[in-house]
C-alpha cells in the first residue's frame, strides 16, 4: 500500500469514527466537600486539611471556570467554549465551613453552596456520625460486644474485628433510626464507650448566626433535609416534609427562596425526586461521581465527593470525568 492511499485511509477511518461518535455537548464537574480540618479519625475521608484545600481551590481557580451551583444549568446551556465549569459545594453545616473555608474561597474568588441540614442548627454536641467515630475508634478499649437496649437487634462483636468495621456496623444500624431514637442511641453509647471528647469547636454545626453570615455574593445556603435521614426508608409524605421543612428553616434565616437541596448519604429513589419537587426544589445533588452535562435531570445532579488528594491529582479526575461524558 502506498503511503498516500494508507494516509488517506487512515483520515477517513478517523472522519468516520468522528461522525460515528454523537455530541456529547459541554459538561461541568460538581464538587462535594464536608470539614475543612484535621480530625483525629476520619474514616469516612470527609475532611481536607485548610493547607492542602488552599491549594485545591487556587488550582480550581487557575483551571477551571468556578460557576456558582444554581448557575451551572443556564451557564451549560450558553457557554460553548473555553475551560470546563466546575461547581463547589460543602454537606452538613460545619463551623470550619464559615471559619477556615471561606476565607479561602473568598481569596481565590470561588463561588460554593452549603447544604445545611437545619435540625443540628446551634447544637453544642457533633454530628453524632463524628461522635460515633470518635468514641469507637479512640477509645482505649473496647467491650467484648456492643448491644443497646434502645437499638433491639443490635449486637455488634468487637473481639478480633477491624474497629472501623465495628465503627461501620453501628453507624448502619444507627443511620436507620428517627432522630429521637437515635439520640436515645446515642446517649446510652455514651455510657458504654465513656471517654472524654475533644473539643473541636470547629467541628460542631454552626449556629443561626453563623449561617447567615456565610451567606454573601459568592456563597449560597442550600437545604439537606431536617434530620439527614436516609430518604428512601422514609414515606414519600416524610421525605416530603423532611426537605421541605429544611427548605422553610433556611428561608426564614436567610429571608429568600431556597431552591437547591442535596440528598443525604447521596440516598435517593424515583421518590425521593418526586419528594424534592413537591418540597420546591429546582436542582437536587446526589454523590453519583460522574460528570453534569446540559441534559442532566437537575434533581439528579451528580458530584465529585474531593478527599485528601494532591491539587494535581483532584484535576485528573475532574478531566478524566469530562472526558468520559457521554449525551444524556
Ligand atoms: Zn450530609
């Protein structure tokens, strides 16, 4: 074969791939962090050290174009060109959002919206999934079982087992429980795993005050239930209320519309979206880790949960979710 006719082959295969290939059309990457910080456990990889999220968003902001959440829709539809929009959102309602992350964020000029689940607003205790942690995996021992009279069923073995998997084994039972029971659950966990707390003031749910002055130009509060439950246990009338109930809370802090809502746990069925549209919601978050393209589902949103990983690394996988975006 001469080399004009292979070169010519060669072109017309890749024209044909080309065309055989649909228009993915422009797609942006959404962004889930937690805690801003340097707990002593973190088994569930919810925190980033302040130094190392610094350095993430300055690599954000270099790379990227940083969109504020409720804009992304519009912005897939009119921006055509130019780097990839990326979104950065936070879950929960952490202190060190308002006191390490957003001086951060305002510096590198990057827009974030804050799901707050409005039930722990002002609480002077952690969010007992940190508790939970904190009791299991730094307590110098551990009883032989672990049964609580307020959770029937529950018996969880710690002789010979991983603590994380003991960690993961009540914090499942626990998760299935109405908030009552679960503090009940809690308060009796107390007496079985006694040990002094580490008071990390950042690390408990900001307050009414706080929640209004993360608020701004740049920052939006968005809601994520009353009690983080997991929402697909619920009847499609407490899922209902659950987000709805959130939604009205934030908007009497905030005094404007609440639109925005991420499902906690990243647990969401059919119902669930019914549940956030019937509550008023225009866009809800999952923790599906792929990319958001213009014909995405917007109560289906999927998000990038960001760990301890270097700038370098968090951009390759922002990319390589780009890249694998396929039309919807
Ligand atoms: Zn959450």
């Amino acid at each position: 074969m001469s080399p004009r006719v292979d070169t010519l082959i060669r072109r017309v295969v890749r024209m044909a791939s080309r065309l055989a290939r649909p228009m993915a059309g422009p797609s942006a990457v959404v962004l889930m962090y937690h805690r801003v910080a340097q707990p002593m456990v973190d088994p569930w990889n919810l925190s980033v050290a302040p130094d190392l999220f610094d350095r993430q968003i300055a690599m954000l902001a270099k790379r990227y174009r940083l969109v504020p959440l409720d804009e992304l829709p519009e912005r897939l539809h009119r921006d055509r060109g130019g780097p990839p929009l990326v979104a950065v959102t936070f879950d929960d309602g952490y202190r060190d959002n308002l006191v390490v992350a957003r001086p951060i964020l305002e510096k590198h000029g990057c827009p974030a919206t804050l799901f707050v689940t409005t039930g722990f607003i002002g609480w002077e205790t952690p969010f007992w999934w940190d508790e939970l942690a904190e009791r299991v995996l730094c307590a110098r021992r551990l009883p032989d079982r672990i049964a609580l009279a307020t959770v029937p069923g529950m018996t969880v073995q710690t002789d010979g087992h991983d603590r994380v998997d003991v960690l993961f084994a009540i914090w499942a039972c626990l998760r299935k429980l109405s908030s009552p029971q679960r503090d009940a659950a809690m308060a009796e966990l107390r007496e079985a795993l006694p040990g002094p707390m580490p008071a990390d003031p950042n690390a408990l749910p900001m307050g009414v005050d706080e929640i209004a002055a993360f608020a701004g130009p740049l920052f939006d509060i968005a809601a994520h239930t009353v009690t983080h439950p997991a929402l697909t246990d619920l009847s499609l009338e407490a899922q209902t209320r659950e987000i709805a109930e959130s939604r009205i809370a934030l908007e009497r802090i905030l005094d404007r519309p609440v639109s925005s809502f991420a499902y906690p746990y990243g647990d969401f069925d059919d119902g669930s979206v019914k549940a956030a549209l019937d509550a008023g919601m225009k866009l809800a978050c999952t923790t599906e880790p792929s990319s958001f393209g213009h014909r995405h589902p917007l109560l289906r949103v999927p998000r990038l949960q960001v760990k301890s990983i270097p700038p370098q690394e968090l951009g390759l996988r922002i990319d390589s979710l780009i890249q694998l975006a396929t039309p919807r």
